[in-house]
C-alpha cells in the first residue's frame, strides 16, 4: 500500500520554483544549451499562475458550470474573452 502523498501546490517564488525544478527531470529535458535556466523558469512561472482556479468550497446551489467559468484565469491577450 502506498503513503498518500500531499497535492501538489503551485511556488510561490521563483526561487522555490527553481529548487522543485532541480528534483524534476523533465523541465532540465526542456532547457537547451542556449536558454538561461532562470529566464526559463520565470517564463514557466508566468504560465502556472496563468491556471485555473481549483473548484473548492463550492456551494450546493451553484449551479458547476457557471462556478468552472467564475474561476478560469483568462490570458490578458485572450480575444474570446475581450
């Protein structure tokens, strides 16, 4: 049986982020030579906070699709939504 383990949360820095990108193989797989490791994070980090909000603590009568459409993070730049 294995442990449970804690959800996974966004950093909240960019140094924190840089310290849980060294555990991770696939983000050093992204870097070419030429891209500098904290441009790149920084570029990463702009894109997670760019996620959705999770749906917690959502009322009963709520009706789901307008709570999912309350907590979308709309991109500055997204025309649909202008």
């Amino acid at each position: 049986m294995t442990e449970p383990t804690e959800p996974r949360t966004d950093p909240e820095s960019l140094s924190e982020f840089l310290e849980e990108a060294q555990d991770e193989d696939s983000f050093v797989e992204e870097l070419s030579e030429e891209t500098p490791r904290e441009d790149a994070a920084e570029q990463r980090l702009e894109l997670l906070r760019l996620r959705d909000s999770p749906l917690t603590e959502r009322g009963v009568e709520i009706d789901p699709a307008d709570a999912a459409e309350q907590a979308r993070v709309v991109d500055p730049g997204d025309e649909e939504y202008r």
